[in-house]
C-alpha cells in the first residue's frame, strides 16, 4: 500500500486527489498539508507545514497542487527528506525545470512535473505538434476559472514549445501591424501567440488554430471536471518510484 501526501489538500485539485486516492485499492491518503488547516478533515490528519508532515507521517510520495510561489521550496523539502514527488502546480518556467533538473539529483529520488495530467490533453499537445510539421501559421486560446493565477498556462506554454521545436515553413506576418492596446495580439512564445481567458465557469480548455490558404485547422480540448486529471495522478503516484531525478511530463510514462 503506497501511502500518499497531498501537499495543498484543502484547494479544488487537492480535495480531488484526496478522493482518488482514497478510491485506490493500492493507495492510502497519508496526511494534507494547507497553510489554511485548522484542523484534521473528513479522517485525514491535516498539517499546515510540508516537512513536519513528511517527518510525522513517512509518505512514500508527495502530491503537490499548491502555489507558484511556493512549489519549488516544496520539491527542496521532498528532496532533503527523501521523498519522491508529483507536482501538478503550475506556474514553473522552462528554466524552472532545468534549474531543478540541476540541482536535485540523487540517484533515489525523483519528481515528475506535469503542466497537465488529463490524457486528452496530452493527445492534444502531441497532435498539434504533429500538424505544426504542416502548417505554419498557428495560434493558442486557452480558457481557465477566473482563480487560476498564472498566465498563460503551463499547458499552452508547454503546447507552445513542443510546436516551435518543428515549426518549419514561412510564417506570414504583416510588418505594419500594430497593437492598439498592449498585449492584444497575446504572448509571444517565439512563433507562437498565446491568448489566456480567465472567467468563472471554466475549469481547463485549450484550442490550438492552425491556418493556411483556404483552410483552419482546430485542435481543441476541455476538461469540464477535475476529475479528467485525476487518472493521469494516480499513474504517476504508481509510476513514480521507477523514475530518477526530474522528470518534465505525463507523456513521460504513458
């Protein structure tokens, strides 16, 4: 039985691993850890601080849904206690993951990092890829809840990147555009424009437009529940303890 801790427990995505990892057969929620905590919740013994909890409950793996700010300090803790982690926070730079990639390495530790885990939206990071090969000319919107704090998301920014490492081909451009307003034409993940929507009522959605003469190309995906994410976590929970050192994706181990 692997005994899990859910590192941001009292937030939507750490109340959804709680109860995935409670319908697990081989899996035991071992302890939440959320600065809000004031007291233990439904039977789950509560901390507010990481590492008295991973000291106090010996988990085999940390599941972090916490903050920006905070995940990197996180994944410090788990490596000084030797404890493997999943990471699904956002927020982390390609620079982030190749500063960690760096630093943490031990040959009995490993970590994965997921920009997303719902399978859908793996497929569609690779078939957007896939038809970068083809189309040149090509756009992201991604649509999140109105709490989300990072922008854009690390799906589309991971997206973004997996389609500039092929994009080939003349882009076409017009040299007298300008922006009215700053930031009308999105980010500019080299390529590659990155529109983010923040509203209530999004959970998780992303469409990456493809166009050339005569023709548009959508490859779109939603994640209308928290749940979508929850089969790719418990994979990596269930995988983790193959891995070593930093591993960036839930393509990783598919």
């Amino acid at each position: 039985m692997k005994r899990v801790l859910v590192s941001g427990a009292l937030g939507k995505m750490g109340s959804e691993v709680i109860k995935a990892v409670r319908q697990a057969a081989d899996l035991e929620v071992a302890a939440g850890v959320d600065p809000r905590a004031e007291y233990d919740v439904d039977g789950v013994k509560m901390f507010t601080e990481l590492a008295p909890a991973i000291t106090a409950t010996k988990p085999d793996v940390v599941v972090d849904f916490t903050q920006p700010g905070v995940v990197v300090e996180n994944l410090k803790t788990c490596y000084e206690l030797g404890v493997r982690a999943v990471v699904g926070t956002t927020g982390l730079t390609a620079d982030d993951v190749e500063k960690l990639k760096r630093e943490l390495v031990r040959e009995d530790w490993a970590a994965l990092i997921a920009p997303n885990f719902a399978i859908g939206a793996i497929l569609m990071m690779r078939f957007a890829q896939e038809a970068a090969r083809y189309f040149p000319n090509v756009e992201i919107i991604e649509y999140h809840h109105s709490q989300k704090k990072d922008a854009p998301s690390g799906t589309a920014i991971k997206t973004a990147e997996m389609i500039n490492q092929v994009l080939t081909g003349q882009r076409e451009t017009n040299p007298d555009e300008f922006e009215k307003l700053p930031g009308a034409r999105g980010a500019a993940s080299s390529a590659v424009h990155i529109h983010s929507v923040r509203l209530p009522g999004y959970v998780a959605h992303q469409e990456v437009i493809f166009s050339s003469a005569g023709q548009l190309l959508t490859i779109k995906h939603d994640s209308t529940h928290r749940e979508s994410f929850m089969p790719g976590v418990l994979l990596a929970i269930r995988k983790i303890g193959e891995l070593e050192g930093i591993v960036y994706g839930l393509e990783q181990i598919l």
